[in-house]
C-alpha cells in the first residue's frame, strides 16, 4: 500500500514539474529572444577583456608591436560584430 501511494505522488509530483515543457511554444519566444540578446551581451563583453588582455600583454613585452596591432585589429573587428549583434 505505502508502495503505491509513493508511485502515485511521484507521478503527481513529475507531471505538475514537467507542465511548462509540455506546453508547445509557451513563452519560448521571448525567452530564446532575451537569452541570444544575453548571449550577445556576454560575447561582447568577453571580446572586450580579450582586448584589455592583449593591451597589458604589449606592455608587459609579451607581444611585439606587430603581433599587438594585428591581435588588436582582430579583436576589435571581432567586438565591433558582437555589439551589432547584442542590439535589437
């Protein structure tokens, strides 16, 4: 008896959590707009350290002036997409 009332609270509880992924399309609109914006957002900000990293890199010596200024153009090209594709 304890065996099967432990079943059936388990299916309850399984079907009221897996409710919202059974749903087609509920709100996966807006959600999967808000996460590739939040992406983009992070994929900036990420190309920006990148950048600030390869700066402290020249002038710690790790880098030549030619392997800076072509890092540099890279990273800054690589930026400038992510910005674009962060706006709406």
């Amino acid at each position: 008896m304890e065996l099967v009332l432990f079943l059936l609270v388990l299916i309850l509880v399984a079907t009221w959590v897996s409710a919202p992924l059974r749903q087609p399309g509920a709100g996966t609109a807006g959600t999967r707009a808000g996460e590739s914006g939040e992406a983009a957002a992070l994929e900036r900000e990420v190309r920006l350290a990148a950048i600030r990293d390869a700066e402290l890199d020249a002038r710690m010596g790790k880098l030549t002036e030619r392997e800076h200024r072509e890092l540099d153009a890279e990273l800054r090209g690589e930026a400038i997409e992510a910005m674009r594709r962060a706006q709406p």
